[in-house]
C-alpha cells in the first residue's frame, strides 16, 4: 500500500522574535503535527507564493500532486486561489476523487472529508 501524504498547499509562517538568539525568526504559524496521524507532511508551494501570476504556481503544483491518489489528503490551509487550484488539480489527477482535512475545535484534531467529483 503506498504510503499517505498530507499535502500543504501553503505553510504559513509568521515571524517572531527568539529571545534565546536575539534575532527574529520565520516559524510556521500552525503547529501541523495532528495531521500527521494521517501522513507524511508535504508542502507545494512556499509561504511567499502568490495567485497573482498562475502559469508557473500550477506548473509547480502539477508537479506535486502528479501522482495524487486515495490515500493522501489535503489540508485546507494556505492562500484561497492556490488552496483551490491544488484542490482542483488533486481532483483531475485522481479521476475526482479528494479526502481534505478539516481542522475541528470541538475534536481538536484534523477531521477526513471524502468528496468523489463525479469524475470516475
């Protein structure tokens, strides 16, 4: 069985001063480690990505995603445009078929949403 990935369409990171170092820093902005219960972390774009020009952003996500497939999963975090076009491509490479994961407050875990576009 291939192994699960969680992809990240964008890592938002926020800076932050370390005091230990005395200088600030870029450190993710999410603690992800809940979504690992459901695979390998993977991101597909840099947190300075921007939708603003879209040939190379889907190029790059193309890429990441060729080989999408039932077992992996993305999670919803990251720029809206991007996070859509990562959903869509997701989708076309695996015949419609995408699991998100949906942050819960009430769980305080990552929740699995299984869609099948109708693409099959």
């Amino acid at each position: 069985m291939p192994t699960s990935r969680v992809f990240i369409p964008q890592r938002p990171l926020m800076k932050v001063f370390n005091d230990e170092k005395q200088e600030w820093e870029w450190v993710n902005k999410w603690d992800l480690s809940e979504a690992e219960n459901y695979g390998t972390i993977t991101p597909i774009l840099s947190s300075q990505a921007k939708p603003f020009s879209p040939e190379p952003i889907i190029a790059e996500i193309k890429a990441a995603l060729h080989d999408f497939n039932d077992n992996d999963h993305i999670i919803a975090i990251g720029n809206p445009a991007l996070l859509a076009w990562c959903v869509a491509i997701a989708a076309y490479f695996n015949q419609g078929y995408v699991t998100m994961l949906q942050w819960s407050s009430i769980e305080r875990t990552y929740v699995a949403i299984e869609a099948d576009l109708g693409m099959r």
